[in-house]
C-alpha cells in the first residue's frame, strides 16, 4: 500500500513538472483549403534569440533553451533582443477531412525547418534566399516549402532563420498559405519577382546613383568631401 501511494505522488509530482515546462503555443486550427494567405495570430507563434547562431533541434526543443521561447509582441524591458539568429515555433491541426497541403514560407537568408509529427525525429526542410539552389527544397524559386497534413493531424513546427546581418523581432510576421494561394499568387504568375528582390534592387540603384552624383561634384568643385561621401 505504502510503495502504490508512493509511486503515485511520484507520478503526479512528475506530471507536475512535464506541465509547467510545457509553454508550447496553441495549435492554430485549419478548417478550410480554400485559395488564402493565413497570418498566424500572436498567440499561435513563438520566438527566441540565438545569439552563437550554433543551437541544434535537440537543444531548442527541450529545457532549458524551449524556455525561453516567448509570443511576438512580448517586450522585454531593458534586455537586447536584436539578433541575426532567431527560432520560431507553432502547432497547426488539420481539421478537415482530407489531406491539407499547406505552405510555409522561408523568407530569411538560411532557413531550417523543423516539423515533429508525433514523438519521432524531426523531418527537416531546408531553404532561403542564400541558400544554393542544388541545396533548397520546396518550391525553390519563391523559398516556400510545401508539407502535407493528414485529416485530423497535428504539426509542432520549428524554424530557425538566419540573416546576414542583426533583426529586430518587431520585423516578423509569420504567415502560412493553402497550396490553392501558393499556385494561385505565384506559381500561375511565371514573372514573379519577390517583394524583397524589388527592394534590394531599388536601394542599390539609389546608392550608386549617389555615389556617382558625389563623384561628379568631385571631379568639378575637386573638394574631398565629395569624394568621401
């Protein structure tokens, strides 16, 4: 009798424990296929700093690092939270009765996807803007990796996203889409050229249009102050 009330106090104290480091975000549910762009609302998303840019999946899933993983909009007073390196996790749940194809976009320079499906290995998708393009999966030239969702199936996801140079967390939205809205804004639309793609090509030009305005005032006035500039 003694040894059954012990093991279960020991039981319960452990439940305990499991339940408190337990922070995940709600699973965000997908009840309909039809041709749309999701943002995932703040409560259905996560983020945390890498700041050696060196964290693995085993280490970012469990504790101590998975507590540190806080909603998008949390601000945290008088702590540095620009990085270069960032996770990002959420559920999804498949509420239809079919299999759902949904998309998951990798935006950042080098993108790491991780997707659980129960308690196994992690499946990993690989992508980004820098990534070479022998090496990208999904749909390479849009960086969106496609995953398929059995009816009923829950998906805990793991993104690590690196940059080139130090982001501010205010910077992210994350967003997910139907294969219908993928194929419908960028895949019918071969000229597709990305938002980012036309931003970086518009401030190059402007810098070099810059640079050779200040070259000209140079080689006529001859002050070094234009040459520096």
């Amino acid at each position: 009798m003694n040894k059954t009330l012990l093991l279960f106090i020991l039981s319960w104290l452990l439940f305990l424990r499991t339940s408190a480091q337990n922070n995940l975000p709600l699973a965000f549910e997908i009840s309909t296929d039809t041709a749309r762009k999701i943002d995932l609302p703040n409560n259905y998303w996560q983020l945390t700093e890498d700041r050696t840019g060196k964290l693995r999946i085993e280490e970012v899933a469990k504790s101590p690092i998975a507590d540190k993983f806080r909603k998008g909009d949390t601000v945290l007073n008088g702590v540095d939270t620009v990085s270069s390196t960032y996770w990002f996790r959420y559920r999804l749940k498949n509420l239809l009765v079919k299999p759902l194809e949904i998309a998951l976009p990798a935006g950042a320079d080098l993108n790491e996807i991780y997707i659980f499906r129960g308690t196994g290995k992690p499946e990993l998708f690989v992508s980004g803007w820098f990534r070479p393009w022998s090496k990208k999966e999904g749909i390479k030239n849009i960086n969106v990796v496609m995953v398929t969702m059995q009816p009923g199936e829950e998906l805990e996801i793991y993104d690590r996203k690196h940059f080139g140079y130090p982001v501010s967390p205010a910077y992210f939205k994350l967003w997910i889409g139907t294969e219908k809205y993928v194929y419908k804004r960028f895949l019918a639309n071969d000229n597709f050229v990305p938002e980012s793609s036309i931003n970086t090509s518009f401030y190059v030009g402007f810098y070099l249009l810059s640079a050779l305005f200040n070259l000209f005032f140079f080689l006529v006035m001859r002050e070094r102050v234009y040459l520096y500039f």
